[in-house]
C-alpha cells in the first residue's frame, strides 16, 4: 500500500513554527531537529484540509462570575482545579469575591486572605475587578486600596484591550467622570487595538437611573468591543450598539441552580480571542473533569451500585388474592474496599405500610447486611393485584482515599407480587407447532405495558394478544407462546421488533440479583431470544442465534392461521448451572411486537413492564418449580 502513495514534493513541510524558532528547525548545535509535521500526500487524502488552525494572534482566557452573595462553599475552590485543568493563559472576573458588606476590619481581612489564597491556586495570572460586596463601605475600599491599588485599570494583551472597571465609584451603581476620564484616555492611546473588551460587576446599562455608563458606551460604540459584568446572578446575553452584552451567572455565589433556560448555573465562561472577535463558551463546572472521572477504585465501587444489587429489597411472594401481612429483607451488599454509608425512606403508597419506613446504617467493605421489613395493608387486607410498590429513595456515600466522596442517588421498590407455577410435563419437539402443548393458561388481553409507536398503536385484545405456557421435564425447560394477530406484517430483512415478533426474556440466576435485574446489557447472564416467522415454512428472524444456541438453546417460530406460535427450550443444565445447584425458580417476560402496516407504529406489548424500563419492579415474572 504505501509504495503506492504518491510523495509531492517528497515529506512536505507544513508551517509550524515553535519557541520563536525558524519554521521547521530547533536547537543550535551541528544538528538541528525538524519540528514541521511530516505527511504523505496524494491526490485524494484523509483530511479535510492543511490549514492549520493556529494563529499565533489567538489567544485564549477565562472569566469567573459571581462567588459571593450567599456563596457556596467549594464550588469556586473547584472552579480553580478545573481552571488548571484547561490551561487559559489568564483568567478574568467580574467581581462579588468576598461577601463583605462589613466595617470589621479583621473579618474583611480575614476573607481576602481565603480568596486569595484561591486566586494563588491558578497556575496562571488572575485579574481581579471590584463588585459591590468587595467595594460596600469605605472601611472595605481603604482595604481593597492597600491590597490592590486602583480599583479601575487597563491593558493591552496581543493587540486586545482590556478595560476593567468600578462600577462602585461612588456613589454605588455608578461610574465618576474621573473614572470616565480615565476609560477615554485608555481608548484614545489604543485606539488601533483590533478588539476592546470591558469589564466591570454591575450591567449598569439595565439601570433607569443615571449610573454614568452611558459616556463610556458612548466611546466604545465606534470600535470593535464586549462588555461582561455580574451581579444578578443570572445568565443573559444582551445585543446592544451591535456587539454582545453579557450577564453572567455564578461560580460558587447564591442561585437556585434551575438550569440553563433560567440563566441560572455555575460556570466559567472560556473566552478565544480572534480578529473576527472574541468566541465565547459556557463551561458549565458540573462538566469538566480531570483524568480521574472514573478509575479502577472509582469503577469498583459504582459498578457495584449499578448492578441492581447493592440496594435490593426481595419481594413477597404469594400465590393468594388477598394480601394481610408478610415480612421480607433488604439486602445491602457493598463490594468496595471501603464503608458504604447509606440512608434512605420509604414513601406510602396508599395500599401499605412499612416498618421502619426510614433507613440508616453503614455497611462495612465486602459484606452484606440484611434489614428486616414487615409490611401491613392500610386495611385487614388488600387484593395482591392491587397493591402498589413501596417506593425507597436511597443515598449513598463512599469516602474515597484520594478525591472527592463518591455519592449516588437511586430508588428501589418492595413489592407484593404473585408468583406462578411452572409445572411438570411432557417431553416437547421445538419445531414451531402447538400441537405439544395441552395447556397455554397465562393470558395477555391487557397489556402490563404497552411500548412503541403510541396510544392509537394497539386497539385492543382483537387486534393483537398471546398466550402461553412453561413447562419442564428432566432435560429442559420449555416456553410456548401463542399471538392473535388480525393481521400479519412480516419482512425477513428486518429485526424481529421491526415486524411481527417476539422477544422472550428468562433470568435464571439467584436471588437478589434476578429479582433486580433489569436485562439491560446482560445477555451473557440471561437468555434472550427474538423471533418471527416471517419467510417460508419453518423459516425465521432469529436475533442473537449463535449466543442463544451456545446454551443449548432451541427455539422456532411458524405461521399459522391466526397469527404465529413460538417455542423455546432451555436446558436443565444451563439452569442449574446459573443458580449454582439445582433450579428452583426463574423469572420470564415476554413481549410480542405487533404491527398493523408496513412501516407503520409498531406496539410492543409486555406481559409484566420492561424490565428496562421505570415501571418495572423486582421480582416480576417470578416462576417456581412445582
């Protein structure tokens, strides 16, 4: 391949000059190192194009917003780290840096001496520009005075001007003439600058009043320039005098935090400085992190939260109609190296009562704890089909050795369910016929869950339903399926689910992790199998075959006059090898996919809800042997 590339030119050069180097060479000695990149190029190339985006008048800088008024405490210390992270060649901001608002001499001190030991943090210069919480009295100006001199000032970095200005010179909410004076002589010296940029706390262009601002936006409106100010703690972009206007929110000062559609988040603003002016990009804090966003410790320790294990309630089960009382356990099971510290409540649901409906314990590393519940009906008795799950809303917290805490929020639910009889039967030939099957006595008329193209997607039990039945003898494990359909839309080039299909769901692993198992992702640990008869007799969409048959696993699907039947046969030792002995129970879900058009809305229809899905609740499906 490569003696067939043509070289233009041979290796060529492409302008890249370092360190104030001659483009393509550095050093002094007898040998000098190329520095230009290197490329093979042809005719036709994997690239868009050479033209390399580095121009050396570019520049990039940071800008952090309000800190105080009501601030947070650590978000800003944060914003730091991250600062460093990204490497801006300087960072700006627009003042609200101490809370202030005091004549205490010690106290004002005291909090210029916490923000600047942040500001020394930066690996890189820091610009700092008054607010009315750093600028509220006299006592705090004397100390801003002795700290940092002029509280307005101006400089020119890379042919830009920065202008930073007081937007407290008094009296508040006000720019003097002499500070005025000050910006006009700035201008006048700089006045070949390719770009101006202002900024100061206050949006004093908001103000009825008069706050001295507009002689200066008088000055800056026949030049190229951006103002970005603070204060109200809400982000907005304002178009005036055909240039950009910013209010920006917080980094760490009082807010709701509601979101970006109400200006209210923390932020540093990331500022590329280019002749066509300057881009700007909200950086929210919540969204940049370091290398060590997940590593082997962190991973360990979340995987074990995610699983559906460490928080996991087991259902009871009851082959009854009425429900008058029962006990079960949570299972805490905490696989890290460290406490897992977890509290949490239950919330009433209006058919049950739990006891203790509130959680709090700390789980020591590599255990599992149980915690006994009893639950009672809100009457002598409730109807199990009833009855609605509890719903547990838990925290976790993980003090890592290195870093911040790790702390994850999730829901669990304790439910009442029925569990059903997977009885003893004949030895079944899976060729995609019912003739093998005397009995199909589980229903689905209704639908637990109904999933696809929308409410008009499935009119009801006469356009589409199933029944089925399961089965075992001393080798297998048998599922028989039989869909109504009143009509049948088939298309062997598509996925089961996009046609007439089935999808057949079993978990036979133990408790709790079946019971809580979602199915998502875990096709190695379940056995999934989708089908349609779509094709000639006995001919099938079969998704995943190679993995199911791995198992052992058989399976058919065929047409007949009212729809389809569908067959699978699961061997005995598959089961008995998921449950670590010999098999007692499993759980099933089933879903038939049914389509009335080509192309049309297709309504999946879920015995009991997705297990994927927020519906779902442990133990679902739940068949035991008898």
């Amino acid at each position: 391949m490569f003696a067939k590339l043509l070289r233009v030119g041979g290796l060529i050069a492409l302008g890249l000059a370092l360190s104030g180097h001659t483009p393509g060479t550095i050093g002094g000695g007898s040998e000098e190192v190329d520095l230009q990149p290197r490329m093979y190029v042809q005719e036709v190339n994997p690239w868009t194009h050479l033209e390399w985006n580095d121009d050396p008048a570019n520049f990039q800088f940071a800008i952090v917003a309000d800190r105080t008024g009501g601030h947070r405490k650590g978000i800003f210390e944060d914003a730091v780290g991250k600062l460093n992270l990204l490497q801006p060649e300087f960072v700006m901001s627009v003042g609200d840096l101490i809370e202030g608002y005091t004549e205490d001499v010690p106290l004002i001190r005291d909090q210029w001496e916490e923000f600047q030991g942040f500001a020394d943090g930066l690996e890189m210069p820091f610009f700092y520009v008054p607010g009315n919480h750093d600028l509220t009295n006299l006592v705090q100006v004397e100390e801003w005075e002795r700290r940092f001199g002029r509280p307005y000032y101006h400089f020119v970095y890379k042919d830009v001007l920065f202008l930073c200005l007081d937007s407290e010179d008094p009296p508040p909410t006000h720019m003097s003439e002499e500070q005025a004076a000050y910006v006009k002589q700035a201008l006048e010296e700089n006045a070949d600058v390719r770009w101006t940029l202002v900024f100061q706390h206050k949006p004093l262009w908001v103000y009825a009043e008069d706050t001295g601002w507009a002689e200066i936006e008088e000055m800056l409106k026949e030049r190229k320039h951006t103002v970005f100010a603070g204060h109200y703690h809400t982000y907005t972009k304002h178009d005036r005098n055909n240039t950009d206007y910013f209010v920006l929110a917080t980094t760490g000062g009082g807010s709701a935090l509601k979101g970006p559609l109400f200006g209210q988040f923390d932020h540093v603003v990331w500022v590329t400085m280019t002749d066509g002016g300057p881009r700007v990009a909200n950086l929210m804090l919540k969204g940049i992190w370091d290398k060590d966003v997940r590593t082997a410790e962190t991973a360990k320790v979340v995987d074990g939260l995610l699983n559906g294990a460490a928080v996991a309630p087991m259902p009871i089960f009851t082959d009854k109609k009425d429900f008058k009382g029962g006990k079960t356990q949570l299972r805490l099971t905490n696989n890290a190296d460290l406490p897992m510290a977890i509290s949490g409540r239950f919330w009433p649901n209006g058919t049950l009562v739990v006891e203790p409906a509130t959680l709090k314990a700390v789980v020591p590393p590599n255990s599992v704890e149980l915690i006994d519940l009893a639950l009672q009906p809100q009457g002598k008795k409730a109807e199990v089909d009833d009855i609605e799950p509890l719903t547990l809303s838990w925290k976790v917290i993980y003090d890592m050795e290195k870093g911040s805490p790790i702390e994850l929020n999730g829901t669990a639910r304790v439910v009442v369910e029925r569990q059903f009889d997977c009885v003893e039967g004949k030895k079944k030939i899976v060729d995609g016929k019912s003739n093998d099957w005397k009995k199909l006595p589980f229903v689905c008329d209704d639908p637990a869950e109904i999933l696809g193209g929308g409410p008009d997607s499935w009119t009801g039990a006469v356009d589409c339903s199933f029944r089925f039945g399961v089965e075992y003898d001393d080798e297998y494990l048998y599922i028989g399926v039989e869909v109504e359909d009143e009509r049948s839309v088939l298309d062997p080039t598509k996925h089961p689910w996009g046609q007439d299909g089935i999808e057949v769901r079993l978990d036979a692993r133990p408790d709790p992790i079946r019971s809580n198992g979602t199915g998502q992702g875990e096709h190695s640990d379940i056995i999934f199998v989708g089908m349609s008869p779509a094709g000639e007799v006995g001919e099938m969409v079969y998704y995943q075959r190679e993995a199911v048959e791995k198992q052992g696993v058989e399976a058919s699907c065929a047409k007949t006059e009212s729809g389809f039947f569908a067959e699978i046969a699961v061997p005995r030792a598959y089961m008995d090898e998921k449950q670590g002995s010999a098999w007692e129970a499993f759980r099933l879900n089933i879903a038939v996919d049914d389509m009335d058009e080509p192309n049309g809305a297709l309504a999946q229809l879920w015995w009991r809800p997705d297990w994927r899905k927020g519906k779902s609740y442990p133990g679902s499906g739940t068949f035991k042997k008898r």
